[in-house]
C-alpha cells in the first residue's frame, strides 16, 4: 500500500517537471522568434536604406 502511494507522489513529481520543462521550451522557443523577427525586420530597413541611397534623390533637370 505505501510503494502505490510513493509512485503516485514520483508520478506527480515527474508530471510537474515535464511541465515545467515544456513551459520554459515553449518560452525560449518564443523568445528567439522574436530576436529572429526583430533581426529580419532591421535587415529589411538596412536594404531599404541602401536602396535609397544608390538611387539618386535630386530627380531636377538643370536651366
């Protein structure tokens, strides 16, 4: 009777770490989502910027 009881408690104990550990994947999984979103978004920007500087601003024709 006591052993039945040691592996619920060994169960449980199991169960809530699984848990745990499946929580805190899920988190740093979202963490790095968004690092790579704030990198893709700031590599975009810096393309943008040098697409806007190879191409010239001053479009007027001179009189």
């Amino acid at each position: 009777m006591m052993s039945v009881d040691l592996m619920g408690v060994l169960a449980g104990v199991v169960c809530f770490l699984v848990l745990v550990v499946t929580f805190k994947h899920i988190d740093l999984q979202i963490r790095i989502n968004n690092i790579l979103d704030v990198q893709l978004t700031a590599n975009k920007e810096k393309e943008q910027d040098e697409k806007k500087e190879e191409t010239p601003t001053d479009n007027r024709i001179p009189h």
